[in-house]
C-alpha cells in the first residue's frame, strides 16, 4: 500500500508539472537581460518544466528505472493529450517526442551514477537529457529539414541576429532553443536544492513484493 500511494504521488507530481508548463507556456517572460529582451525568447513554462528532471530523479532514486519510466509515461500520455488540443499537431508530436526521449535518457545515466557522489547523477541525467530535449523540440518544430511533419513556421525559420543582440544571424528557433536551454540549465542546479534536502527522507524502497 506504502509503495502504491508513493508512486501515485510521484505521478501526481509528474502531471501538475506537465499540465502547468503547458499553460505557463502561454506567456512570454518580460524584462531585459545584457539587452536580450526576454520575451522574444522565454515564456514562464521554460522555468516549470525542468522540474520533471527532479520528479524523475526523486523516483529513479525511491523506486528504480522500472517505476520512474512508469511515471514518465504517465506523463508523457497527459502530455500529448494537452499539446494535440492546445497546440498544431507538429508541435505535439516534437513536444511529446522531446519529453519522452529526453526523460528516458535522465533515467538512464541517473542510474549509470546512481552510486557516485549524490549530485553526480541528478545533474549529469538533468543536463543530457534537458540538451537532448531541447534538441529533439525545437529541430523538430521548427527545422524545415522536419517539415514533413506539417508546415513551416515562416516567422520561427527566418532570420534574425542570435538572441537579437549578436551580429551573426541564425533563424529565430535557434535563439529560442538557445534561451530555453540556458533556462533549463540554470533550473537543473536550482534543483540539486530540493533533491539534496529530500535524500534523507525518500530512501530506495525495496522492491514491492508479488503474489
């Protein structure tokens, strides 16, 4: 019952971070960074989302691979349901695709470090699989390589300067994937915080016995 109810939780985690990153991901980040105007490149859903790295790692930790893939694809599923009604079936698949891939490899080289310094393995699975993520997102999206999975967006594959600050330009996906990226870095060392104040308390469980 112990090892029900928690992983239950641990799925329940994993949804509200899904369902509210696709929501924050409506609204644009104001502010001005080193005259980079954030909301040409950030929305609020780039901060929630890094928190399912966490969720998986708590789990990888408690229960082993087997039941954090069970709570990734938990999310996975709301995840696809929200993006195919909210958004165009291109950027569901490349969201769905993204996450998936990308949390599967933090399971992964979690448990390749599992037994080396405690930060070692929620930062290094954290770091890959938010690059591979970010990657796998916004070539998909948005490269006109990938533009069999529906039409190009005009606006996101012209060209503009890198980050609308540098003189070299680049289409606008890639400073968008840019910005995310960096987001996603800075809020996977923000969350070695909560992941280290919570080892002492959700230690490996035993596996669940069968009947």
């Amino acid at each position: 019952m112990q090892y029900l109810r928690a992983t239950s939780i641990y799925i329940a985690l994993m949804t509200l971070v899904v369902v509210s990153s696709n929501y924050l991901v409506q609204f644009p980040m104001p502010g001005t960074v080193f005259g980079i105007n954030l909301s040409d490149l950030l929305t609020w859903g780039a901060f929630t989302y890094p928190a399912a790295f966490l969720v998986t790692d708590l789990t990888n930790r408690q229960f082993g691979p087997k039941i954090a893939r069970r709570v990734v694809f938990a999310g996975f599923v709301v995840g696809v349901a929200l993006s195919f009604y909210t958004s165009m079936p291109r950027i569901a698949m490349a969201s769905g695709t993204a996450y998936l891939v990308g949390q599967l490899l933090d399971i992964s080289v979690f448990n390749q470090l599992r037994r080396q310094s405690w930060w070692q393995a929620p930062l290094a699975g954290s770091m890959l699989g938010s690059a591979l993520d970010t990657l796998l997102f916004f070539s998909l999206s948005f490269a006109p390589v990938f533009g069999f999975l529906g039409a190009n967006d005009d606006f996101a594959i012209g060209s503009a300067p890198i980050l609308g600050v540098f003189a070299t330009e680049a289409p606008r996906w890639i400073s968008w994937a840019i910005g995310d990226f960096a987001v996603k870095l800075i809020v996977g060392l923000l969350m070695l915080l909560p992941y280290g104040a919570l080892m002492s308390v959700l230690k490996p469980m035993p596996p669940a016995k069968t009947v």
